[in-house]
C-alpha cells in the first residue's frame, strides 16, 4: 500500500521572547494530540537555498485524515506561521 509523503516549508513571523515560549508551549500540547495515522518523520529548523525558516515531513497512509489533520494543525499554528508551501510525494 502507498504511503503519501508531504514536505511542509513554512515562514516564522518575528516572535518576541515571550511569543517564542507561547509556541514553545504550545508545540508540545500539539504533540501530545498528534493523531496517530500521521508519522512526523522530522522537523528541520532551516531551508538554506529557499525562502523559508524551515520544513517538516508528513507521512501517512490515509490521506482523509492527513486533510482533517491539516486543517486542525494549520489552526494551531496560524498565529505564528505566515506562510506554508507543501509538496506531496506518494511512496511506493
């Protein structure tokens, strides 16, 4: 069975340092939520040759629930994120 693969490239808005600890915190509250049929296989904090602060992989054999995960996750994180760019890949 395939498994489809997404690349996430986001933006950071400038956060204060106490902006910073809000996101902080609230990362961590995400990540005791993550649903399980999506596998994070990574968080990287830089995108040298782009114009983005940074990139996460997806991974997931259902893509209805990588939809309702996307948009529950993409509400989470609005605030802070001023722009994303997903590339999806499907993993033979």
């Amino acid at each position: 069975m395939p498994s489809y693969l997404f690349l996430i490239f986001y933006k950071l808005k400038y956060l204060t340092p106490e902006e910073e600890e809000k996101a902080r915190a609230q990362w961590e509250e995400i990540m005791e939520s993550w649903p399980s049929k999506i596998r994070l296989v990574g968080v990287f904090d830089h995108a040298w040759g782009s114009s983005y602060n940074g990139f996460i992989i997806l991974e997931t054999d259902d893509m209805d629930a990588f939809v309702q995960f996307w948009k529950w996750f993409r509400d989470q994180i609005r605030w802070y994120i001023t722009a994303t760019k997903t590339i999806t890949a499907l993993k033979r």
